[in-house]
C-alpha cells in the first residue's frame, strides 16, 4: 500500500546488528535496561494538509473537504448496528456530542491523550487511514469522531445530508442525528442520504463517528439541494473567531 510504502525505515535499519550484539554477549555492554527504540517515522498523508485559509468552499461535486479529526479510538471494531451504537454510546470525553474542538486540543480518552486535527482533503474523500498510519496511530479496530462547520448565507429548506463511509458511521447535523449507515463497507458517494432538514442562516455544525474494523477506512459528505444538486453556495469555517 501507498501509505505503507512511505515508512522510513532509517530508525529501525540497526536493529538486526543490535540483535546479534546481544546474541554474543552485547547486552551486557549496552546495559541491563536501555531506553525504548524510537518510533518509525512516517511521511505525511499525501492527500491532507493543513489548513492555510479562513474559509474553505465545498468542491466543484459539493463536497466538504475541511474538517477536524480526533486520532482514532480503540473500539471492538464490530460493524453491525447494536454494535456500533453501544460503541458510540460509550462516553470517551466530555461533551463528546457536542463540543466544537479546536486544531491541536487534546482530550483523554483512558489514560490516552489523543489530539484533534484541522484537515484539509485535495479529493472528494477523508483517507482516515493515510490520516492515522501517518501519525503511527491504530487503523484497524478504531472510532473517529470527524466535525465540522458548514457557513450558509441564508437559510436553506429541503437539503438533505448524503455520506459515505468505511465502514460503519452516524451523523448529526446542530446536535441531531439524522443519518447512519452499518456493516463493513466502501465509502460509495451518496451510500446514505438523509431525510430534508434546514441549514440555518450562518455556522451549521455536522459531527461524524466512523468505526472501521480493518482495512482501508474513509469518508465523503455533501449537500444536496431540493432538487438533489449539490449545494456550492456554502463554506466551511471551523471556529467562528477566524477571521
């Protein structure tokens, strides 16, 4: 795989030499206790970035492409819906449905700190593999809760929210669920599309928990309008005290 192919693998080179050291009597010159190896060090996602503006608008198809993700969860990993559901009922931190996280805000899931990240996808999709392989972080067994806001000039009636994700997942749109889809899963564009709610007048917040159980794990969203069209006269904002 791409990801996997990115792996530096300069820290870890010396470790055969540093094993027949020990075979032949080396331990005792390196010492009973030696400090941890450091971790493998991993190129960035290729397909996410940092945000660079204010503002992001959706792209040519509608989609969000800005959001901020929490590194990944340890869950079971099971996809059906009494699974996922008893996996996302689980309160991991405080306020978990309905905070508005900041780029770096940590939180403690356990005795793990884990970090929220500000994201910017050049495709259609958040690669939520290439996003935790990159930061050595678990892919398979995990929960990823996603958030983002979505600015709107005027009200909009009729819209409907249209997802896809791998695998399993639950949206909330202003703190209501409005659509889940189960089971292991591509993310195919519009897999779940959900009943017509209104965007109000100004930041929309839509909140994500994805649980994948191996393998690849990715997500899309959009809008579609009244006419199932995607809705471009929108932007996404992530905190409403950027300028």
């Amino acid at each position: 795989m791409a990801a996997e192919d990115a792996l530096t693998r300069g820290p870890r080179a010396w470790l055969p030499a540093l094993g027949a050291l020990a075979l032949a009597g080396g331990a005792g010159l390196l010492g009973a206790q030696q400090p941890p190896l450091p971790p493998a060090t991993r190129a960035p996602a290729a397909t996410l970035s940092r945000p660079s503006s204010a503002a992001k608008p959706p792209d040519g198809a509608g989609f969000l492409q800005r959001w901020l993700v929490l590194e990944p969860i340890k869950v079971p990993g099971q996809l059906t819906e009494s699974a996922v559901r008893a996996a996302i009922g689980n309160e991991y931190f405080p306020n978990q449905l309905a905070v508005i996280p900041r780029d770096g805000q940590a939180v403690t899931v356990g005795d793990e700190p884990l970090l929220w990240h500000a994201l910017d996808t050049r495709n259609y999709n958040v690669n939520l593999y290439h996003f935790a392989y990159a930061l050595n972080k678990p892919t398979s067994n995990v929960l990823f809760w996603a958030v983002t806001r979505v600015e709107v000039p005027h009200e909009m009636r009729n819209v409907r929210l249209a997802i896809g994700s791998n695998a399993a997942s639950i949206w909330w749109l202003n703190g209501q669920e409005i659509i889940a889809i189960y089971g292991d899963r591509q993310a195919v564009i519009d897999d779940g599309v959900s009943k017509r709610v209104t965007l109000r007048n100004g930041l929309n917040t839509i909140r994500a928990a994805v649980v994948n159980a191996g393998g690849a794990t990715d997500f899309c969203a959009r809008f579609l309008d009244a006419d199932d069209n995607p809705v471009r006269e929108i932007s996404v904002r992530l905190s409403q005290e950027q300028p």
